[in-house]
C-alpha cells in the first residue's frame, strides 16, 4: 500500500517537473574583429545615446534574456548607429540601409546564428575591416 502511494507521488512529481514552461534564452553579440578599438554609437531622435567600447578581437552583449517568451532585438526608436574609430565615423547604418546591416536581426547575413539548441540561441553580428571600407 505504501509502495503504490510512493510510486503515484513520484509520478507526480516526474510530471510537474517536467510539465514546467522551460525558458528560452537568446543572446545578441556584436563582435569586433579588427585589431582596432571601436565605438558603436547609438542615436535617438539625432541625439548620441549610447556610446560602447569594443576591443579589438572582443565582443560586447547587446542583449542577454531569458523569459518563457519568444525574444529578439530590437533598435527601434534609433536612428542611426555609427562605428567610429579615434573618433572617426567610418560606418553609419540606419533602419533601411542595404545590405549587410546592424538593424536587420532577420537577416542571418547579418546576425549569424551560432548557437542553436531547444530552449537557447545565439546570434552574433560580425563587425570586420571590410565593414569599415
């Protein structure tokens, strides 16, 4: 009798836990691989709003969640997001700017997709020096 009240509690358990809403996680990296320092430069309304270092060979986390809900990045509400190097703009996307683009995190020419499991993925936009032509 007790043995068939442990199995149905174990059962229980098993099925609670394994029931739980899992939480999808999704990282977004921007990568630097030049061997130079870059600032990306995001404006809104043409105001600097955010201004980040990314070391040569280095990447920076632009966004790093995990929710029980489907994620993805977002730049609306940017106008512009410049790379400059010494302070020097070499790069400036915009929201329609063709091709390869920051703004388009669809485009899987733009954000690889590296990593690609169940409940986690992660996307990597590549700046490189042909970028910065």
């Amino acid at each position: 009798m007790i043995t068939e009240i442990m199995k149905k509690i174990v059962v229980l358990i098993l099925l609670a836990l394994t029931s739980c809403i899992k939480d999808n996680c999704v990282d977004y990296l921007i990568e630097n691989q030049t061997e130079k320092d870059l600032n990306l430069v995001l404006f809104e309304e043409g105001t600097e709003w955010r201004n980040t270092e990314i070391k040569p060979n280095a990447s920076f986390t632009e966004l790093s969640i995990c929710d029980s809900g489907g994620w993805r990045i977002s730049f609306s509400g940017v106008d512009s997001i410049q790379i400059k190097v010494n302070n020097l703009v070499l790069k400036t996307y915009y929201p329609d700017s063709p091709g390869k683009n920051i703004y388009n995190v669809d485009d899987r020419d733009s954000w690889l997709l590296v990593v690609n499991r169940k409940h986690y993925q992660k996307f990597v936009f590549e700046i490189t020096e042909e970028d910065l032509k």
